[in-house]
C-alpha cells in the first residue's frame, strides 16, 4: 500500500488548506482512512477519521467546527478540508489507514492504523 498526501503549505492564520491523500495497493473503498499531524518533539495525535462508507466520522475536539474529513472512493482518495487554521495546527499532518476491512468503527488511535503516508507540512503564520 502507497500512501501520498499533498496540499500543505504556508498560509496565515484564518486561512484555509485542503489536504489529499491518494492511496493505490489496496481496495481503498474498504477500509477506514485517518489524518494525523506531529509537532517536533510531540507524539502524533489524531486530527480526524472516516470509515469506509463515509457514515462515520470522528474528530478531534480541537479541529471540531474547523476542519472536515471527507472520501472519494472511485478516487482512493481522503481530503482533510481545513479552515480557520490557527499557528497552533502548524505540524505535518499525516493519512492512515486502517488495519482492519469494513469496519465501521473508527478509531482516533494510531497503532489502529498499519499504512501512513509520507506526510505533508502546513505551516500557519501568525
């Protein structure tokens, strides 16, 4: 499985970044896909996640209202919609997916998650 996010960049606070993750090796369709992002010197945390239907999605309290997490299967691909950026969710934001096929529950944990990409920088200036 190969996993390759795009989209970061530097923007002002307020602004807005649409993160891609396009995947290919595996029936993408079937399993859950999760965004996480790491600061230096910081564990990774769970931005969002979305199951395989798109029916479930589950975000972070801090990017609630702010960010958005949607799929496109017939593109194996999941974008994280991303307004309102602060300096604080400067970090390099990471796709995953899921260990596990067809289930519909999604998990905020990383070690739920056996494929990541090779991550992509947003950088938000104050």
């Amino acid at each position: 499985v190969q996993l390759q996010a795009s989209g970061g960049g530097l923007v002002q606070a307020g602004g807005s970044l649409r993160l891609s993750c396009a995947a290919s090796g595996r029936t993408f369709g079937t399993y859950a896909m999760g965004w996480f992002r790491q600061t230096h010197g910081k564990e990774r945390e769970f931005v969002a996640a979305i199951n395989w239907s798109s029916d479930n999605i589950y975000y972070a309290d801090f990017v609630k209202g702010r960010f958005t997490i949607s799929r496109d299967n017939a593109k194996n691909t999941v974008y994280l919609q991303m307004n309102s950026l602060k300096p604080v969710d400067t970090a390099v934001y990471y796709c995953a997916v899921d260990a596990v096929p067809w289930r519909n529950a999604i998990s905020p944990y990383s070690a739920e998650y056996n494929y990541w990409g090779q991550g992509t920088l947003v950088t938000v200036s104050s």
